[in-house]
C-alpha cells in the first residue's frame, strides 16, 4: 500500500464537458434512440417536481424548532451537562488517534482522517441553537482539527510504530468507558450512569462496541464452525443459523427483558449492557458466517505448506491461516459495521436513548412539537445517510487499497 | 485435511507414539472432553434458568393459550375479537407477517429487477436515478423509512370525506386503499374450483409435453395445448356457474369509514411499501452485481449466432446471472421476512408485535417469548429450504445444460 | 451436508426452548414468590449502598414522565421518585431513571431491577399479584374517549364502525374492546406500543376517536394546534388508579414509600399549614406541633423503626413540596406541561379521594 493509492482518477469525471461535447454527451447518453429520450424527459419532469416538493418544505413549511433548539441532545442526550468535557475528552482522544493511524498508516486512514476534521469543523461553525451555540462548544470542535494533525504530525515520526497506534486504540476503547462512566464509587470522578447516556453517544458505543466485542467471538464461531469436534461444530452451526433465523429485535428483547428475569437479583446488569450483548450476539453470527468465506478462501495449499514446514494445527490456523482470511473479510466487516451502526435504531424498542429515541422523546418535551414528526425523522434519517454514506465511500476506498477481489 | 493427516502418519513411526501424542487418541479424547464440558454446560444452564423461574414465580406453562386474550387486533386474516383466545391472537399475528412478507418478496424482487436493470441503463439519467435510490435507501436505517412513511406520507393523505378516487374502482385516504374487489358469488365456488383443475392440467400437459420435445425433438405445440386447456376450463367453469361466477364489490362511504371492497390498511400498506422500498434497493444491487458477472463474450457470441436482444437477455444472460444472483437473493427475502418485526412501530399487527402485547397481557414473557423466536426460526428455516432447493435445482440444470 | 445441518441444528433449538419451557408447569407459583423476592431491609440498604433510588420511569409522556430542554427528567410520576430519593438519602437528585416500556414495566419490578416503578401503572389485581406491591394510589385516573368536537359524536353509541386509536399492552386496550363488545358495537381498534404514536395518528385523521386515561387525553389535548377542535366525552370507562409500585417482598421498603407518599399528602392539609417546599423550614422553626408532627420534626412516630432520619419527611417535602404543588407544577392552573382540573385528586378536605391516615 502506498500513499500514491489515494490520488483522484475520478478527477477527470468531475471536469464539466465543453459545449460541443456537451452536446455530443447529452445524444450518446439521454437521447440515443427514441424510448431513451421519452425517458429522460420523463426522468426530468420528476425530478423537477419532487426537488421543488422537497426544497419548498425544506426551507418554508417545515417547522426545524426540535432539531435547532437544543441539538446537544441529538449528540450526548441527558449526558449531565457539568460533566459533558469527559465526553469531549474521549473525542479528543479518538480525533488524537484518528490523526496517529493517518501519519502511521497513510492511505485509507487518510480519508478517515479528513472526512472526521471536515465533520468536526462543519459542527464547530454551524450556529446551533441551546448549548450547542455556546463558543465554548464551537471552540471545542474547531480545536479537534489541529488535534487529528498534531496526531498525525506525531503519527508520521520514524519512532512511532503501529504497534503504538494500536496500542493507543486499544487503551482509548479500554478507558472511554471509564471516562464516561466514572471510576469505582465516584470518587476519582463522580458517576454519570448509562441510563443518562444517548443521543449519538449511545448509537456509536452501541455500533462501535457491537462490533468490537463481536469480532473475536465471530472468529471463534467461524473456526469452530470448521472444527472437526462435532459437538463444537454442531453447537457453533446451532449458534449461528439460531441468531440468523431470527430478526434482531427479538434478540435485543431477549437480552434486555428475558435475560433479566433469570439473573439473580443482586446481579444487575446494566441496560446499556444488556442492550449491547444483544447486538454482540447478533453482530458476531454475521461476523462468523463473514470469517467463514474468508476462511475458505485461503489456498489449501497454504494449510499444506504450513504443516509441511512442521507447524502444528493451531500454529497453522493462528499463523497461516486466520492472518490471510481475516485480511480478505476486512472490507465485509466494515459493511457489517455499517448495517449495525443503522440497526442500532431497534434499540428503540428496548427504550435504550439512542437517536432515533432522543428523537421521539424531544418530540414529546414540548407540545409544540408534537405534530412536528416529519421534521425530526427526515433530520436523523440525513445524520444517517450522511455517516453511512461516508462510511461505505470509505469502504469502496478501503477494498481498492487492499487489493481484495484482485488476486 | 485427512490427506494431509495420512501423509504425517506414513512420516511417523507408528508404534513409537505414546497414547498422549497420538493424534487420533487425542482427538477422541477432545471429542468427549468437549461433549461432556457442552452438555454439562447446557445441564447447568438450563438447571439455573429452570431454578431461577421457580424462585421469581415466573410461570413457564402454556396453561393460558386457551384463555380468552382480551385485547383487539386491529387486522386479521381470520376471524378474531377479544373473546377469541391468546392462542388464536397469535395465529393472527403470525398470519399478518406471513401475509406481509409473501407479498413483500413477490413486489421488492420485481421492483428491485426493475432499478437493478435501470442502474444499468444506458440512459445516464435514469442510471443515476437508480444509483440515488439505492443510495438514498442503503444508507437510511429501515425503521426510520418506516416512520417516515407512516407517519409523515400515509397519514396525511386526505380524510375519507375528500378521497382521491378513481369513482367505483379505487379510494386512498388516510384510512387505506379501497379498490373494487371481484369476489365469487354463490355459484362462483364451482368455477374456481374447475378454474384450478384446468391449470393444473395445463402444467401437467406443458412439463410432458416439454420434455416430449426436448426427447424426441419434434413440436409439440405445448404452448398451445396448456392454453387451449386452460381456456376449456373457464368456458366450463363459466357454464357450471351459470355464467356469473363473479360479482364486484365496490367500496362505499358509510358512517365514518368506507365498507366493502379490498381494503389495505395504511399500517399495512406503510410497512409494505418502506419493507418493498428498502429491499428492493439491495435487490437491484444483487441484480446488476448478477448481470455484470456475465461475461461480455457470452453476449457477443449470442449476437454472433443470430439471437436477437430479447433472446439474448432471456436465453443467455439472465440464466447465467441467475447463479450469482440466487444465493444473495434468498437472504434479502429472509431479511424482509425478519424486518417485518419492524412492524411494531408503525401498528402493524404481526408476530412480534402481537407476541409483544400478550406478553404484556399474560405477563408470561418466557413461554411466549419462546413461541416467537421458533416461530421466526421455522419462518426462516422453510423459507431457506424452499430457497435452496429451487436453487440447487437451476445450478445443476444449469451445469447439464 | 451442512444444509442438513441447519434444520437440524434450529430443531434441536426448538427442542431445547420447548422442554425448558413446558416442564415445570404443575410448580405451585405462590409459594416460591417469598423465597428469594428481597428481605426486609434489603433494597433500603442497596440504595444506601448505592447512592441512587432507581426508578422505573418514562421520557415520553407530557407531564407525568418527559424531558425537559436540556434533557433532564421531569415529571409528575419523577417527582415522587425526587420525594423518596429526598426521604432516604437526603439528596432529591440521587435518583436514577430508567426509561422502560409499556411492554418491559411487569419484568423490572418482578426481577427488583429497579426499586420503584413509577411509570404510570394502573393498580390492578392481577398485577398485583405478579408485580410487586402497589403502594398508595397517587393519581386516580379514568379512561374516557376524546373525539373531533365537529364529529358528532356524542356517546359510544355514535361511534358504531369508528377506528379508535390506542395504546398496546395496556389496561385501556382491553376495556375498549370490551366495552364495545358489550354495546354491540364494531369498531376498527389501530395499536400502536407508543403513545406518541397513538395521539399523532389521532390528530392526523386516522382514526375518529381515541381512547385512554383521561389525565393523557388532556395533555394531549393541550398540545393539539387547537385545542378547542377536540372534545374529551364526559363518561368514563374504567377506573385507573396510578400507583407507585414497589418490588414483593421488601416490607420495610414498602412502608418507607408509603410513608413519603402519606407526607406529601398531608403535607397539602391546611389544618398542618398547609406544608409547601417554601415554608417547611418556616414551620419547623415555629410552633405549629401538627406541621412539625407531620414533619417528623415533633416525635418519632415510626419513621426510625423504618430506618429513615429525622428530617427526612422534611427533605422530601423541600425537594418537591406537597401533593398539590407536585400537581400544579405540571398540571395545574400554571402548570408547565398543561391544565387539568384536579378533580377526583382534590385533596380530601376538598372533597376529593387524596387521602392518608393520621400521624400518631
């Protein structure tokens, strides 16, 4: 991989054509034989329709009072607001990190990078309305930008080696829990409880954490599935084709209600948790069934040359085989990521506070709002399209950097 | 894997190996230590759940099923008030998401055929039309679509007074879509059934005379023996009844809603269009990523043995795609099927949503909640395996071919 | 081979959730209820240990359970939470919410996952029985219909093929079914789990009538762009009483929220004062022995048998002040979520049903 991948070959689609081309484009593509042009004038007249629909609500019905007055919601919830630096602390460390794997690892990490400071710095000028608009928030996403480059400045020094990066992450996923949570009994930092967490804080823990903890149960899954010890092979099928027979809010119900009635009383499990090992479960079913192509996909004679340079069965799955099927399933996992980080909304039904929830509950904290539906669900359906769009354009990215589907 | 074991075994001098490193009376071994630690595992599982229930006084009998459920549902396929019991609300709700899903499946594949083909268009517009509907659905979670169906279209369609109407024939308003509705009369039941019989021999006539051509290679003019059955049977059909097998329920405005008629309900109509929606746009990805899998030389040489664009598509691209595009297609149907759990948000009555309000009701949410997922895994159990041997069925067909 | 093992593998699943299921159905279920529900004395001292009175309560409901502008939760059902939490631990903010659903109230009181249950319940007896322990009735409700004033309808009677909208998995649900059934009536029922939804879909026009609480109607009739468009029928169906409801077996605990909840009541008697957050420190400091009494200022007459401090009466009423107060901050005259005349919740020298008995 080198940093050349990066450079824009779609340049040359984006320049507009000359008017002579123009023209010669508009015959070749809109009205080459006699249905096609019937078609584009059809296509035409609707898209002229539903765009004038679509605009003139946008900017003159549309009543936006439950999205700007207090957008803090959307993002933190009920987060208490004297504690709200613990979570912009956790952002400056995952901006900090993002800018790290940028200077370590170049590439793709490149996109991530610019697409979190161009986000960052979109909500740092915005003006917003609550204490959203304070400057101290502005001045706070604004500063994250220099933070991912000063990362990225200390990411590209010789001395600094992935495993450093790595190892930041790692400490980074292993504190923020902390950090928001609260350590021990509150006394090194008072205790903000999980019931209080929402807003796109809960959606992206829900997403980030679903996936995380569900890659190495995944793994497991998938290797078990192969496994020549039938009970481990028939309880690993039963596991998976059991959490992929059924639809994801059974699961999360499952976890969050039933579960708890079998718990002994004086072990609670906390909701947040409870909602997470759902999504755990489900994700790591997929994340198995993911593996498992990628498992297949490795050469037999790989597995042959392994044993024949005198590596046992587990040197050779651990070695051999899991580093070159788990480097062809990268790009299917982030795809896993990104229908998890969606799904996170059937968390709902278990009234976890993640956004689309935060959402119904602003609708009902005024009665104004209540009939201002439309309006809330059309801004957290953009706050969605626009991450799962960056997302999966970062994807695309990602499966031409590592060469996957080219070998 | 066992060629590679045999081959370490003719390396190793057999007869030197201790019992503790030989491979096979390790792996025996393995194989009880892991079943004894699993069904263990399972015993000690199932004990705690067991002790746990007895502790909280959860009930875990299926005592209630027949106790009269007391709730209303407010669609059912089959009859059902409140007297009815909760053993009949949750045939109801399991009806409801069948309903929904075979219906689901049939419209998003068309649909999802339909944009697939269009992201293909040479038509850069109407390529780019199909690229934004894909892209605009794909990256929407499912139950936000929903809301915004239900909440922000469906319902503001105009109340019942001022329908859109096409006068005798259909009515949308904010109660649901009210189409005129052919249903048989009281002889109609005799040209049904004489209707079925005659199709079933027309396939018969059209598989055996099929095959009849393709063994002796002569015309055997199926097509137009399964048609001519077919028509025999109506003209019969028709006769039997005395010619008015059908008679047309049209929808009427009376009291406060429309009587009569096929009605769709907008909670069903709401989930089935954001359910159709949003498939059909990972659908149409199936199918193009199916049709660009076709080799480019199999369309040339196609056109080089004389077959026009329609034979083409029909005769060497689309069964060639179809391999790659089957396998894919049967998890978007188990996904539509699963979705419509999603139900829940916008009223529609189905499974889980049912099961929701029993459990609520009873207050016995282990049995029932046990009841909805086996009933979800039967759902996707017979779906994959009607799937699966449709699919093996043109692999292999398709090899022979 | 393996797409034999998929049917296999989901039967044997099958098999499993069946057996797990059925077998101990003849287990005698009352009986056990007492063996492991929590111990006198043991969810005070959790709390204690804890820090936080957890409560199982709602975001969505103007005026009993929502949020407010910076998402804090407020409400007249999170007031008596405020009023324990101030009785326990001195502290009316060490209280934990957790929102849960209509569907989810039964299972987090029957597991003690919470310590209160203060979600809107309706004291019925068969949750009674499966719940916990409903403590005194705070909010007595009824479920009326509420209809467009232009509609005409004036009785169940003129709602014969209407579609009503209603909340699933409620004690409403099940009297509009049966209260149509009883008149003969049809009627389209369109369910929806949350209320939201259920008041949207009203004033959207899909349905000619909604039903619930009478208390829900009229906040949700405050909130309509017109309020005048919309009538709540005079009859009631149902009785409602909205009960705090607190997990089987804590006896201990049981009393102390009574206690709190009998405070805030007489607390509202204006023969003690009356007692509101403004003058509890006024009347301690004076000599009105029946306001101090009710106080716990003037005696102990319980309160430490049951573990509680001597001010902690007092804490509760400075946190949130009297029955009334907690009333009108949302729901009276100048209430912040909407009016609705107190009706059968007059205090009962107003000839209403808000009663507790005497502290001696």
């Amino acid at each position: 991989m080198t940093d050349s991948g990066s450079t824009q070959p779609e340049s040359a689609n984006i320049r507009p054509p000359s008017p002579p081309k123009l023209l010669v484009w508009l015959r070749r593509n809109l009205f080459n034989s006699w249905p096609n042009s019937v078609l584009t004038l059809l296509a035409v007249g609707s898209i002229y329709f539903v765009g004038r629909a679509v605009l003139e609500w946008a900017f003159f019905t549309a009543d936006w009072r439950p999205v700007t007055n207090n957008p803090m919601l959307y993002l933190v919830g009920q987060y208490p607001r004297d504690q709200i630096w613990r979570v912009g602390a956790s952002l400056l460390l995952v901006s900090f990190l993002t800018g790290m794997s940028w200077g370590e690892w170049r590439g793709i990490m490149r996109t991530f990078a610019m697409l979190l400071a161009g986000g960052l710095a979109v909500l740092g000028i915005i003006p917003a309305g609550g204490q959203m608009g304070s400057l101290a928030v502005h001045v706070f996403f604004l500063i994250n930008v220099p933070v991912i480059f000063l990362g990225f400045l200390l990411g590209s020094r010789k001395f600094v080696t992935g495993s450093w990066v790595l190892g930041g992450w790692l400490f980074s996923f292993l504190v923020i829990p902390f950090l928001l949570r609260g350590i021990g009994d509150g006394t090194v930092l008072p205790t903000v409880e999980t019931s209080l967490w929402g807003g796109l804080l809960v959606t992206l823990i829900l997403a980030v954490g679903g996936i995380l903890l569900s890659f190495p149960l995944g793994v497991l899954l998938a290797l078990g599935r192969r496994s020549s010890l039938p009970v481990i092979k028939i309880f690993c099928v039963m596991f998976i084709e059991g959490i992929r027979g059924v639809p994801l809010v059974t699961i999360l119900f499952m976890s969050s209600i039933i579960l708890a009635l079998f718990l002994p009383p004086d072990l609670r499990i906390d909701r947040l948790v409870r909602a997470l090992i759902g999504m755990t479960i489900f994700s790591a079913a997929y994340t198995a069934e993911n593996v498992r192509g990628g498992l297949q996909a490795v050469p037999a004679g790989q597995i042959e040359a392994a044993k024949a340079v005198g590596l046992n069965n587990f040197q050779t799955t651990l070695l051999v085989v899991l580093p070159q099927a788990l480097r062809a399933v990268i790009p299917a996992i982030v795809g896993q990521f990104i229908s998890l980080f969606k799904d996170t909304t059937l968390a709902i039904i278990v009234a976890i506070n993640e956004l689309l929830n935060i959402g119904k509950s602003i609708l009902q904290s005024d009665v104004e709002f209540l009939q201002l539906q439309l309006e809330v669900y059309v801004f957290i359906a953009a706050v969605f399209w626009v991450l799962c769009y960056l997302m999966s354009f970062a994807s695309r990215r990602l499966e031409t950097a590592l060469g996957i589907g080219e070998r | 894997m066992s060629s590679s074991n045999s081959h370490r075994k003719s390396l190793t001098r057999e007869s030197a190996i201790p019992l503790w490193r030989d491979e096979r009376a390790l792996t025996a071994a393995a194989q009880v230590i892991s079943a004894i630690i699993f069904i263990g595992a399972l015993i000690w599982v199932g004990v705690n759940l067991l002790e746990a229930a007895k502790q909280r006084g959860l009930s875990l009998g299926f005592d209630f099923i027949n106790d009269p459920a007391g709730f209303p549902i407010s669609e059912a396929v089959i009859p059902y008030d409140d007297s009815y019991t909760f053993g009949t609300a949750f045939l109801v709700g399991l009806l409801n998401t069948l309903k929904i899903s075979i219906i689901g499946i049939v419209l998003a594949t068309v649909l999802g055929t339909i944009v697939g083909l269009a992201r293909l268009s040479t038509n850069w517009l109407v390529s780019r039309i199909a690229l934004a509907y894909i892209e605009l659905h794909r990256n929407i979670p499912l139950l936000v679509l929903l809301f915004i169906w239900y909440f922000a279209i469906f319902n503001k369609l105009p109340p019942t007074q001022e329908s859109l109407e096409v006068p005798g024939l259909l009515y949308i308003n904010q109660r649901g879509l009210y189409l005129s509705w052919p249903r048989l009369t009281e002889t109609g039941s005799l040209f049904a059934v004489s209707l079925l019989v005659g199709l079933i021999l027309a396939i018969i006539a059209w598989i055996y005379l099929r095959r009849l051509r393709k063994r002796s290679g002569h015309s055997t003019y199926y097509a137009g023996v399964s048609i001519a059955i077919i028509l025999m049977s109506v003209v019969l059909g028709l006769a039997l009844s005395e010619w008015q097998p059908l008679w047309i329920d049209t929808p009427v405005f009376e009291g406060f809603n429309f009587t009569g008629g096929l009605r769709l309900t907008p909670e069903f109509t709401a989930l089935l269009v954001g359910l159709v929606m949003y498939t059909a746009a990972f659908i149409a990805e199936v199918v193009r990523g199916g049709i660009q899998a076709v080799d480019l030389g199999q369309t040339e040489a196609a056109k080089a043995v004389g077959l026009k664009q329609m034979q083409t598509l029909g005769l060497v691209i689309i069964p060639q795609a179809m391999r790659v595009i089957i396998p894919p297609l049967i998890s978007q149907f188990l996904n539509l099927t699963k979705n419509t759990s999603l139900a829940l948000a916008i009223g529609y009555a189905d499974l889980f949503n049912v099961g929701r309000i029993m459990i609520n009701q009873a207050g016995r949410a282990v049995p029932i909640f046990g009841m909805i997922m086996v009933t979800y895994l039967i759902i996707s159990l017979i779906t994959s395996l009607i799937l699966n041997i449709y699919n093996r069925k043109i692999q292999i067909s398709e090899k022979s071919a | 081979m393996r797409k034999l093992l998929l049917p296999l593998a989901s039967l044997i699943i099958l098999a499993m959730l069946l057996s797990a299921c059925g077998a101990p159905t003849t287990s005698d279920e009352p009986a056990v209820i007492e063996v492991t529900a929590p111990g006198y004395g043991e969810v005070l001292t959790r709390v204690k240990e804890r820090g936080r009175v957890v409560c199982a309560g709602r975001t969505d409901l103007l005026g009993f359970g929502y949020l407010d502008d910076d998402g804090r939760n407020i409400g007249f059902d999170i007031d008596l939470c405020r009023a324990v939490a101030a009785a326990v631990l001195g502290d009316p903010e060490a209280i934990e919410i957790v929102p849960v659903t209509a569907a989810e109230r039964g299972p987090v009181i029957q597991t003690g996952e919470v310590d209160i249950l203060s979600r809107n319940v309706t004291w019925t007896s068969s949750r009674d029985a499966q719940w916990g322990n409903f403590t005194i009735t705070m909010f007595y409700d009824g479920q009326g219909y509420m209809v467009r004033a232009d509609s005409g309808i004036k009785s169940q009677d003129d709602m014969d093929g209407a579609s009503v909208c209603v909340t699933s998995g409620t004690t409403t649900e099940k009297n509009l079914a049966a209260d149509f059934r009883e008149r003969g009536l049809d009627f389209e029922a369109v369910i929806f789990e949350d209320t939201s939804s259920v008041y949207n879909a009203f004033f959207e026009g899909r349905c000619d009538v909604t039903t619930s609480d009478r208390s829900q109607l009229a906040a949700v009739q405050a909130g309509a762009d017109n309020p005048a468009d919309y009538v709540i029928l005079p009859m009631i169906i149902s009785k409602e009483p909205l009960t705090p409801v607190v997990p089987h077996g804590d006896d201990q605990w049981f009393d102390i929220v009574k206690l709190v909840m009998y405070a805030l009541i007489n607390a509202e008697n204006p023969a003690y004062g009356p007692i509101t957050q403004a003058t509890v420190d006024d009347i301690l400091a004076s000599d009105n022995i029946k306001g101090k009494t009710v106080l716990g200022a003037e005696g102990d007459w319980g309160y430490s048998s049951l573990g509680l401090d001597a001010d902690a009466l007092a804490n509760a009423l400075r946190a949130v002040g009297n029955y009334g107060e907690v009333y009108n901050r949302y729901m009276g005259p100048e209430g912040i979520a909407f009016t609705l005349p107190r009706g059968l919740n007059e205090h009962w020298t107003e000839g209403g049903l808000i009663y507790a008995p005497p502290i001696k």
